[in-house]
C-alpha cells in the first residue's frame, strides 16, 4: 500500500494557471497517460527492467516443482497403479445436479477472488473502480491459475485490461493479491485443523502425527492474530533489506474471510463433483483439499495440475482414489477450463473496445489530479474527467510549499493551528472550488478529518465535506474519522449519525481582555519576576532567524524528551518554521529558548515550545507574555496555547480510566501547571468517528501516529546543514500590520 505523492504545489491554483503539457498535450507529471494507442499496445513488456523481473518470476518457480517432483517420486508405484478408464468412466456419471452444485461454488468462488483485487486497488489507492477492478482481478486470475506462472500471467492480464496502469502498478498488485490468498489460506487452514475432530481424520497425514496437525495449526492462527495486531503498534515491519508496510485490521480481516470464502468454496465445488458415498467426507476433504490447494499455488503449474493431485493422493486413503481423481477432473473443468474461457471472452471484449476509441479508465482520474494541481479546479465534478466526482480527485496532496489561494484560506481560517499544513504531511480534501478544504491525514487504519474545515462559507461546511472524506477513506480501505474538532463541528458529525467522544481540552486566551495583574495569574507574575532577575530577554524575530542555534537547542530538547511528536503537532523545520510568528528568549547574547506560533488573521495559536537545558525558570513564560502582548497589540481575538488531554474527572466510565493513566504521564501535569498559570479559558474538542467500534480503531491508530511519526518528507527536512541557501530565513510577516508597536520589555 502508499501514501498520496508528496507534490509541490508551487503555483497558484487561479483559473488563469498555465499548465505545461507534454509533446502529446498531457499535463506534466505522473498524470499523463501513455500515448500508445490500447488496441497497438503488447501485451509482452519491452523494457530491460520488465524483463529482468519476469525471469526472476519465472526462477521462483523452480523450488515448488523440485519439491512435487520429489514427493511424485515416492508416490510413484501408487500413481503407476491407477486405472485412467475406471476414472474416465467415472467423470460420466457425475449427474447434471453435481454439476449445477459445482457451478454454483465456483460463482461464489470467484466472486470472493474478485473482492480480492477490489480490496487491494483501494489500499494502494489506484484510480480504478472497485467494480472494474474486481471484474480485472476474476479475468486475471482466471487466466493465471490456468495457464500457470500465476505472478508473471496475472500481471500481464492486469496491465492489459487495466490500461491506466503501469506494468510496475499491475506487478504490485498481482503480488500483493498472492501475498494477501496465501495469507488467508494458511489461517484457515490453521483454523480448519485445530477445530477437525480427531474421528474424522482417519486415512490423513496428521492420524499419526496429531502433535504436527496441531502445530501447523496453531501456527496458521498465530500468524493471522499477528498480523491484525501488528498494525496497532507498527505500521511496518523489517524484511530482509526493506520494511514491508502493514495493512490495517480491517483490511486483514477482511482478505481472511475473503479467503475463507473463497476455499470452502472451491472445496465444495470438487467434493460436489464426488459420488454418493464413494468419496472421502466433505470434513476429510477439507484439510487435504487446503494443502493440496497451497501445493499447486506455490508450484504454479497451469491449473496446479501435478502439485495438487500428488498433494491430495498423499493426504487421502487410497480407496477413494478413483472416484476422487475423476471428480478432480470434472472440477477442472468447471473451476478452470471454464471460467478461463469467459476470461479471455471478456478480454477479446475489452480489447475491441478500446480499439473503438473508448478513453482507459483512469485517465480522467489522473487529468482531474493534473487540473487541481495547476489550479483548475472545477466547480461541479461534471465539469472535470470521468472520474473527477470521485474524492481523491478533489485531494490536494501533501506539499510543504503552498499556493497563494491556500495561503490565503489559512489566513482567514478560523482556527490558525491549520498552519500544521505547511509541515508538508498532510493532504487538503477541497469541496471542488478554492473557496474551502479540510486537512486530510494519512493513518495506518484511517483517513482523518485534522481539526476543522477552513475556508467559506463556515455554515454547514463539515456537513458537505463528511460524505466526501468517508468516500475518500472507504476508497483508501480505510476508517473515517475526525480529530480535534470543534463542538460546532462536533454537532455536525452527531447530526450525520457519527459517534463522537472527547479527546482534548484546549486552552485559549483572549488576548484583548489579557492583563498579567490579575488574582488568577499571581503565579505567572512570580515566574516571569524569576525569568527578567535571571537576565532572560525575549523579543520578536522579525528578521533573519538563527537556525543553527534553534537546530541546537531543539535537538537537545528532542534527545532530552526521546523525540518529537507528530501528526497533529509541529516538528521542528527549517522551512516550516520561517513561515511562523518566532519568539526568541536570550540570556546575554546566548539563545536559550524559542516557541512559535502559527498566525492568522484571526486567531494565533501556539506550536513549537523549546528551551535548552540552562533556561532559567519562567523563560517559557516570558516568550508567551511576550506573544501576548503583540497579539492584544495586533488586535487578535484568540490565542490558543494547544490542547491537553482531558482531565479523567470530567469523565466518566472507561473514557476515565483511560484519560487518568494518560494524564499520570510525565510530562502532562508540568504542561497542564504551565498553561493554568495563564489563566486561560477550556474548550472540549473530540473525536468523531461513524460509529464505537471505529472510534476505539481510530484512537488506537492515531495515538500510535502521534507517539511514532514517520520521518518528514525530505522538502520539509532540507534545512540545517543540507540546504544550498543561507542558513538564516527571514519570516513572512507581510501578513501581520505593516508597523508594529515596539515591544514591552518583559
């Protein structure tokens, strides 16, 4: 699975944006589709690259065929021994009821192995359908399991069929969707040999060897359990040389039923095809069926044919050899044979109609991602391509340098924490105007909505955006959710049917009624009689800012604190920081402290606080009463200090036991103490999700993002050392009043 691309949106998003196309006028970038015509496309790939991985492809198949060869070997003198006219014989009295019951478990079959392809394109977020990716997932896999070499075949059946892809993109998925069957093969067959009753396993391989059943069993369950736990504490996992991405719980439970479905099935469909009572019970079956089914996967020859049958005459009794061999080639022939012939039906189809002009799906997604990049933003999605009405075509992705118009809806935005935007992880989810958007972050399990919309009209603006952020999430494989909103956005989500609860108090100050004499701040005026006796001086940056120093004293502050937090909280940048207000705290000509706030026109609201080690006590404070008095100064209306976590006595039942062992940790109750001593006034945010069971997801996930971000995209970290320009940056303060009044020496 991926994120959304990391663009830079360097342009305005006007509508008089030029857009710089290519020699066949297609934007730029990874948008433009391939100018080959479909109907001349070949189906062989021809680059150097492509080739060297089919003949990897190919040489994995080398082991399976070594290991079937070997058992063939040992099974010889009981294969010499079958008799091929008594089972053709018995392929003819199979009656027409057998086959309509076979018939109907391999729909069913197949249905489950399309949901397979439709699950995987929305985890790594292609722009094809679900419905036309589930009916490329039945062809490919029909045609693949057929014909053999299920990696090699499956990826070109996808590429051709799925023409606004890749050959790289098909590759990926044909594994990823191998990957995901063995996976949910291997936990149900766990599952179907710890729960096989110890009568019915006379004649198998385990009769003898219950302690071995057991123990491939038990190994099948743990490793499913692994792998839905797994994502709740990492999103990754080392492999060999690399790090292979969890899918989220849903989605692995989701691949196992699929499984589940798809092999009890296929396992019907064959023992259907068996003679009253001359065959093995479906519970004997089963186990057999499962190993013999894994064997032909993994060896990959067309239709499993060697592989399967030595695997299921090693597991079976030989009594039943006869008949079950028969019915193995009746099932063939309506598991394989058949649905193989409607595939390349389909294909011939498929391939006339894009010869008769018909544009590749995909393509109008990718040109509505080019248009919205470059500033044409359609009013109505039909307006824009085919494909243009669905949500990631109105996703602006992640970009820590932002248009003009996105600047200027951060500005007016309600809250100024939307600033977090400019720390270049997050998306914006637009309404299909520049007019308004809601920040979108990326989560192991979930798509969420990041505080509140920005932008006008603010009336019923989350409302509008709800359906479209849970396309974009159901799109994704992912949970919707909504973090750190506000109660008025809040209501909203209620009134759509979400389930909300509270996951933050926010502190906030009015800086227009904001005096330091006041009863309620006594211990903010001992703090910063402390900070001024201990020569602190603190002032405004307002030209060049020493990156290097706050490089220093943040790094000590990470090491000190055992890293940074992230997703909803700023990191320490280079580039992210000059776009904020900075305050800076020296004791003679040594910086010892800084906090940065982001700015709008209405509200600033506090993000990076860092001292070093030897800042005296009330230097923190010091910077703040300092960013006050500008902000009463500036005539701003509201000035957040950020939130905490709720306090566990305002809460009641689970919600207080959870909060009160958070809130033990160390660290909060000395911001809490620093944030009161301001006086300020509390406001509840919450987390709003469509329903308890996604809520409990969600706040699992996002703590996890919080406690381990990944690293930053590399626009955000050239900054300190690695940067070609001057280390120093000056702020953009053309936002703020022109003359400011001299600052109060505090």
């Amino acid at each position: 699975m991926r994120h959304e691309r990391i663009t830079r949106i360097d342009r305005p998003l006007g509508a008089g944006a030029r857009i710089r196309r290519g020699p066949h006028g297609h934007p730029l970038g990874d948008a433009a589709p391939n100018p080959t015509p479909v109907s001349k496309r070949r189906l062989i790939p021809t680059k150097n690259a492509d080739q060297n991985v089919i003949r990897r492809a190919l040489l994995r198949q080398a082991l399976p065929l070594i290991a079937v060869i070997a058992v063939g070997v040992l099974l010889r003198a009981r294969i010499a021994a079958l008799d091929v006219a008594a089972i053709w014989a018995a392929v003819g009295s199979i009656n027409a009821q057998q086959w309509a019951l076979a018939c109907a478990a391999t729909l069913i079959s197949y249905w489950s192995l399309g949901r397979y392809d439709a699950v995987i394109h929305r985890l790594t977020d292609t722009p094809i359908a679900p419905r036309t990716a589930a009916r490329t997932g039945i062809a490919a896999i029909a045609i693949s399991q057929t014909v053999g070499l299920g990696l090699v075949s499956g990826a070109l059946v996808r590429w051709h069929l799925n023409t606004g892809l890749s050959f790289a993109q098909c590759l990926k998925i044909t594994a990823v969707v191998a990957t995901s069957f063995l996976l949910g093969w291997f936990v149900i067959l766990g599952i179907v040999l710890i729960a096989l009753p110890p009568e019915t396993s006379d004649g198998l391989i385990f009769a003898g060897t219950p302690a071995a059943r057991q123990m491939l069993g038990w190994a099948g369950i743990a490793l499913g359990a692994a792998v839905v736990i797994a994502p709740q504490f990492t999103p990754a996992i080392p492999l060999l040389k690399s790090r292979l991405r969890m899918p989220p719980t849903h989605v692995t439970l989701r691949i196992i039923f699929l499984a589940g479905v798809d092999t009890l099935a296929a396992a019907f469909a064959l023992w259907a095809l068996v003679p009253d009572g001359l065959g093995p019970q479906f519970v004997v079956l089963l186990p057999a069926f499962l190993l013999a089914l894994g064997a032909g996967f993994l060896a990959g020859t067309p239709c499993g044919i060697g592989p399967f049958e030595i695997t299921l005459l090693a597991m079976l009794p030989a009594h039943h050899e006869t008949h079950l061999l028969a019915a193995v080639v009746a099932w063939r022939g309506v598991y394989f044979a058949a649905p193989a012939c409607l595939a390349a039906l389909y294909i011939i189809y498929h391939s006339a109609t894009r010869a008769n002009g018909a544009s590749p799906e995909g393509a109008g997604h990718r040109e509505a991602q080019a248009a919205l990049l470059n500033g044409q933003i359609p009013e109505r999605p039909s307006e824009a391509a085919p494909l243009a009405h669905s949500a990631s075509s109105y996703l602006l992705p992640a970009a820590s340098t932002l248009s003009p118009q996105l600047e200027a809806l951060l500005e007016h935005s309600q809250r100024a924490e939307t600033g977090l935007l400019r720390q270049g992880e997050h998306g914006v989810l637009t309404t299909g105007n520049t007019r308004a958007g809601w920040i979108v972050a990326r989560t192991n399990a979930c798509i969420v909505g990041l505080l509140d919309p920005f932008g006008t009209p603010q009336r019923g603006l989350a409302s509008a955006l709800l359906p479209r952020l849970h396309a974009l999430a159901k799109r994704n494989a992912r949970t919707a959710c909504l973090y750190k909103i506000s109660p008025r956005v809040a209501v909203q989500a209620r009134r759509a049917g979400w389930a909300i609860v509270p996951v933050a108090t926010e502190a906030w100050i009015a800086p227009l009624a904001y005096k330091c004499e006041t009863p309620n701040r006594a211990a903010l005026r001992r703090k910063l009689r402390k900070a001024e006796k201990s020569g602190v001086r603190t002032l405004c940056a307002e030209g060049p800012l020493p990156l290097i120093e706050m490089q220093r004293i943040s790094e000590e502050w990470v090491s000190a604190h055992r890293g940074e937090r992230g997703f909803s909280m700023g990191r320490f940048a280079a580039q992210y920081v000059s776009a904020q207000r900075v305050y800076l705290a020296y004791q003679g000509d040594t910086l010892i402290a800084f906090a940065t706030f982001h700015t709008g026109a209405r509200e600033w609201a506090l993000d990076l606080m860092r001292a070093a080690p030897q800042a005296p006590d009330g230097t923190m404070h010091s910077l703040l009463h300092a960013a006050l008095q500008d902000a009463r100064a500036f005539k701003i209306r509201r000035l957040t200090l950020a939130a905490l976590p709720p306090e566990a006595a305002t809460l009641r039942g689970i919600a207080a036991q959870v909060w009160r062992h958070l809130n033990a940790v160390k660290g909060i109750a000395g911001l809490r103490q620093f944030k009161s001593s301001f006086a300020p006034n509390w406001q509840t945010l919450y987390l709003a999700a469509p329903s308890p069971l996604h809520i409990a997801v969600a706040s699992i996930s996002i703590a996890h993002a919080i406690h381990r971000p990944p690293p930053l995209p590399q626009a955000s970290r050239e900054n300190l050392g690695t940067r070609s320009e001057p280390t120093d940056a000056r702020l953009p303060h053309a936002r703020l009043p022109a003359k400011r009044p001299p600052p109060k020496p505090s």
